[in-house]
C-alpha cells in the first residue's frame, strides 16, 4: 500500500500495467479513455445491498473476510444532525485547503493526491470537535461498524491509518477501477469506511466496487497483465463481472477491504435536484 498523504481512497492505484510497458504521463493522459471505456465494460451495477444480519458487527466483518464479498453497507451509523455538521465542516476544510493550495506559500498542504484530480479531492482532517463526535458515535462500544472495525482489523490496537474527506463536484470523471492495496497480502492491511453525507444518489457519481476481488489474486494479476478490467468476466463467462454501486442514505457506510477494485463514478449531478451537487464522503482506515 501506499501512505497515506501518498494517495487517497478512491485514489491513485497500484499502476496497471506491466512495469516499464508505458510511462507513468502517457498512462495518466489515457485514465480519462480507459475509466470510459470500463464503466461501459461493467454496466449499470447493482445497489450495494444493505447488511440482512440486523446491523452485526460479527455480519458486517464477516462480509469483508476473505469469505464474503469484500464490501458491505450499513445503514444510518452515523446520526443526520452530525451528518449535516460534518458535511459543513469539511467543506470549510476543502475551501481553505484549496486557498493555501493556491497561494502555494510553502505551508502544509491539507489535500491527498487523488486519481482524476479535476473536481475531485480528497481532504485531510483535523481532529477537531466535529470529527471525534462523529468518530465516537461510529465507534462508539456496540456500534455495528466499531464493532466491525475491531474484529478485521484485529483488535482496538489496530492503527488509525487515515482520516479525511472525500469531495466530488459535479463534473468529476470517472475514476480507473484500483484498488488501495496490492491485490497479494494476506491478511488484509486495511479496512475503509465511507459514511454518506448527504444522500449519494446515482447522479452523484457514487463509488463502484467489483466483489470478491479483495481475495482473488487471479483477477488483480489479469488486470495488472492487461491494463484494465475489461479482462474479468462474470459468472456465466460471457459477461462483466458483477458491481456494486454505493446508492447510500446520509449516515449510511460502505466498509470495504482495500484490496478489493472499486473506482468513484462520474458526478452528473449539475442539471439534477441534488442540492449543492457535492458528493462528501467522510472516510475512516484502520
């Protein structure tokens, strides 16, 4: 895996394709061409389904095992009313963060590198009040997700390995389907929960995910043979792979494995009735 401040979820990817078969610029001028021609590959994808284990933590991680499919939905782990303060509070962040980005006087920039950079960032956060209120009530003993976290990421002596915000607007493009880590260590290194800020309707260019991938070797070393995902077929043999399309209510999560291939969507939301059209997910690894 990469570090963190290397890279943001729904980021950069191990690269894919075969070492030295093209640069690292010549492979970033084809991201827009390749993510294309993959999401008209997969096809509409499916609802990322809810968690049918009322809520378990035990369900939940065991969802993302080696067993299950990788990526799980739980519902309204994190209340509307701090929902909607966080929300505000990382746009605050990003409108900053992009002022001293612009302004460039050598202080510590709060942006991760991202994979299709335009209109889309990835924010780091402060441990501010906002933001451990929001941890607690995720984490919080009983919590299905803190329950979660601590089982697949082996206990609470587990690392908080990032904590940010990602931000898409409306004209963010697809993003090339990645993983966040090398498709080969085992056990896992990293758990991800993305908890909807605002209801993340289609339109808004939800995340995509391609289940059972975080433990199937064979596929990460198909796509990094051929360049993209349009090697990988479905069950009959014929057709694309199953995905999963991350439609999620605010206060919703999607907890994933890093391993597991997945990209952000493309933000449609300009000419439709999605508020401010910004898709804010707040983001946790262990």
């Amino acid at each position: 895996c990469k570090r963190p401040r290397a890279k943001a979820f729904e980021g950069p990817p191990a690269p894919l394709l075969s070492p030295g078969a093209r640069g690292g610029a010549e492979l970033e001028r084809n991201y827009p061409a390749k993510a294309l021609a993959e999401q008209a590959f997969l096809g509409p994808g499916e609802p990322l389904p809810l968690l049918e284990s009322s809520q378990s933590a035990v369900a939940a991680a065991a969802a993302v095992s080696a067993e299950g499919p990788g990526i799980v939905r739980l519902e309204h782990v994190l209340s509307a009313e701090l929902a909607a303060e966080l929300r505000k509070f990382v746009l605050s962040q990003l409108a900053e963060a992009r002022d001293q980005a612009e302004r460039d006087d050598g202080s510590e920039i709060k942006l991760s590198n991202v994979l299709a950079p335009e209109v889309r960032w990835d924010v780091r956060l402060p441990m501010r009040s906002v933001v451990r209120r929001a941890l607690l009530e995720l984490l919080a003993d009983g919590a299905p997700l803190g329950g979660a976290f601590e089982i697949a990421s082996g206990g609470r002596d587990a690392e908080l390995w990032e904590l940010a915000a990602l931000v898409s607007a409306p004209g963010a493009a697809s993003q090339i389907v990645h993983a966040d880590c090398d498709g080969s260590p085992n056990p896992p290194l990293l758990h991800t929960a993305f908890v909807a800020l605002q209801p993340v309707s289609q339109a808004l260019g939800p995340t995509r995910w391609l289940p059972t991938t975080h433990s199937d070797a064979a596929a990460h070393a198909a796509v990094n043979t051929k360049g993209d995902v349009t090697i990988l077929r479905g069950d009959d043999g014929i057709g694309p792979p199953l995905s999963y399309i991350g439609l999620l209510d605010t206060g919703d999560a999607s907890l994933y494995d890093g391993r597991i291939l997945h990209c952000g969507g493309t933000n449609e939301a300009g000419s439709t009735d999605d508020g401010d059209g910004l898709r804010v997910l707040f983001h946790t690894t262990f």
